[in-house]
C-alpha cells in the first residue's frame, strides 16, 4: 500500500497547526476510505513543534476503491458517471473532468454543494494506487 495514497485521505499537513477536529475527521476518512482496519495517531513533542504520527493497519483487500467520502452513491456508480476508460494512459485533465462529472452527477441528484477533487500519485496511470477521488458531498437541497 502506497504511503501517498493514505496521506491523501488526510487533510493533516506538515506544518500545520494541530487541530483535534481536523484529527477526527482524518480518522473518518481513513475509516470511510477502505483502505485501513484500524487508525490511532500519536502526538510526540519535538522542540517547539509536535509531531503527528499515523499508526494504521491496512486492510486487505481485492483492490481499493478510488473513491473516499462517497456514502450517497456507491464506487461503482460514480465510476460509471466519470466516463474513464481504466486500461489506457489517463491525463491529469481526464481527471480533472472527471472531477466535473462527478460533481454535476451529485448536483443533478440534489446535492447542490457536493465538490470532488482528485489526488495523482505517478502521472495520472490507471491503476487503483495512482489516482484517489476525494468527494465532499454536502447537504441536500431544501435541507
């Protein structure tokens, strides 16, 4: 399992200020994402600084999804709307438009607010450990 590929389901950076809600919602993710089992994070002092440490165990599994946040739709749904053709060299605007779909999907089916963006690891390749799709999906209409 790619280390890039559980960092992109963290919104916690180098660098930037510790925040105990920004830790629980990594948590969420990482749980919502597929890719992990179990998840604790550690705060170690280091000068005037503290350092975050992720300890997650992976989960096994037949290939992980590409999609994390997605409770609404399942991974097979959207992938169906992202019009990607997995098997061919895929471009960081193939990507990006996929991003566009996904969004109008939610929009067309009242979601309004939900955004998605994507993570490429190596160029944008077509397997499972190069791409992830992160989707917020936000409050239906008249909600």
């Amino acid at each position: 399992m790619n280390e890039a590929r559980i960092r992109a389901c963290m919104h916690s950076q180098p660098g930037t200020e510790l925040k105990s809600s920004q830790i629980d919602a990594d948590i969420r993710t990482l749980y919502e994402s597929g890719l992990v089992d179990d998840v604790r994070f550690l705060a170690k002092p280091d000068g005037l600084a503290v350092r975050l440490i992720a300890e997650v165990t992976l989960r096994h599994s037949f290939g992980p999804s590409v999609f994390v946040g997605n409770t609404l739709f399942s991974d097979q749904r959207l992938a169906k709307e992202t019009l990607l053709k997995l098997g061919t060299t895929l471009t960081h605007e193939e990507l990006r438009t996929a991003c566009r779909e996904i969004e109008t999907f939610y929009h067309n089916n009242g979601y309004p607010n939900a955004k998605a963006t994507v993570t490429s690891f190596k160029g944008g390749k077509p397997t499972p450990d190069d791409f992830i799709f992160r989707i917020e999906e936000g409050a239906q209409a008249g909600r």
